[in-house]
C-alpha cells in the first residue's frame, strides 16, 4: 500500500467518486495537497481529503477505501499519516467529523479522537464533530 499526494492524473478518478465535493475545487485541492491517494499495486483504491475549520484547524473531510480493502487496517495508516505530516506543519490538533448514523464514529474514537460537539442540519441525521490532540515531541 502506497500513500501519496494527488496528482493532476488523480483528478478524473476523484472526480468520478466523491460525491461530496464540489468538481471545482478537486483541482486546487491537489496543488495544495490537500488530497491523498492511496494505492495498492499501482491502482487506486482511495483517497482522503482535507480542509481547514476556522482556516487555522486542519479538518479531514473525507476518507475513502474502496470496498474490498476495509478492514485491513489501511484507513487507520491513512489517518495516522496525515495527522503526522500536520503535526510535521506545526499544527497541534486535528479534526473531523462523522454522522451519527454511521460507524466511522468508532473508528475515530479508537484512533484517539474525542467528542468536541455537533451539527444539526435539517433531515440530516447528526453530524458529530472529533478532535484530536497531537503530541507533541
């Protein structure tokens, strides 16, 4: 398994599956490196994607491993890999957020991370947003 930053390339793929993003801002997420390709044997199988809350707080937006990688412990190498490269940054705490409808909430949780509030959108179900502390070395 291989993590890197997107690529011009990666574009089409990104696009062809995040649904959650608007197409105009695939693009400048890759110059800024925003987006994280992972790979196994050469081919994409996921990606994971980041912004800033407040402009000052990195925020990871989405994760995505294909369907037949779950599991294997590659989501958790992702995470850990991006909030090294924040804390790389200088940056001290990270963010995300996950529906409270939705599993991803245990998997956030293991990783260290902890409750810091939530969103309540109209016919949305609740949208619970997780920080992290990084240690500091």
């Amino acid at each position: 398994m291989q993590i890197d930053f997107a690529i011009e390339s990666d574009c089409e793929y990104i696009s062809l599956r995040d649904k959650h993003i608007h197409k105009t801002l695939i693009r400048p997420k890759i110059k800024e490196n925003e987006i994280l390709i992972i790979r196994e044997s050469n081919q994409e199988i996921g990606w994971m994607r980041y912004g800033f809350f407040w402009d000052n707080t990195p925020f990871m937006n989405m994760i995505w491993i294909d369907e037949e990688y779950r599991g294997t412990g590659i989501g958790k190498k992702v995470v850990q890999y991006w909030e090294e490269l924040m804390k790389q940054k200088g940056f001290e705490m990270v963010m995300t957020s996950t529906q409270s409808n939705e599993g991803a909430q245990h998997f956030y949780r293991k990783l260290g991370y902890r409750d810091a509030g939530c969103l309540m959108l109209e016919n949305e179900p609740l949208e619970i947003i997780l920080t992290k502390e990084l240690n500091k070395n």
